[in-house]
C-alpha cells in the first residue's frame, strides 16, 4: 500500500495542484490530507494486523460488536474509493 501512496503522490505532484505551503513539504497538494488519512488508515490497519486474533475475537464478542461493524463500513468506503481512483488512473 505504501507504494501506491508514492504512486499516488507522484501523479499528483506532476500535475497543476497548487501548492497549500511553501514552508511545510507534507503539504504540497491542495488535498494533501487524503495522503496523510491513508497514511493513518494504514498504519491503523498494520497495528490491528499484529493484534492476537484470538484476543480481538473475545473482545468483539463480548458487547463490542460495533468495532465489526465500522470495519465494515470502512472497508466498503475505502473500496469505493480505490476503484474510482483505479478506473480514474486508467
């Protein structure tokens, strides 16, 4: 996933985008929190990944279903997203 935010990225540094900052690199796209929101997603994603399953399992169970739920519909907003992005890109 870090490769396709670099890809990403570079498309968007070749085209016109103004620049928000001069003084701040990490916001040289106008839309430069879409990266860093994806950034944050993934390294959410990464830390949940390494979590026992066993353990997240019981803790879902017990009451705390709504976590599955926002996975969910998380899953579906990013996967959205990523093939308009795809289709776009084409």
């Amino acid at each position: 996933m870090a490769r396709d935010i670099k890809k990403f990225q570079e498309m968007f540094e070749s085209s016109s985008n103004e620049e928000i900052t001069k003084n701040e690199s990490d916001r040289k796209h106008v839309n430069y929190m879409f990266f860093k929101n994806l950034e944050t997603i993934k390294r959410c994603i990464d830390d949940m990944m390494e979590m026992n399953q066993d353990e997240v399992d019981k803790i879902l169970v017990n009451g705390h279903d709504w976590a599955s739920d926002h996975i969910a519909t998380s899953k579906d907003d990013i996967e959205e997203v990523a093939n308009f992005l795809k289709n776009e890109v084409k």
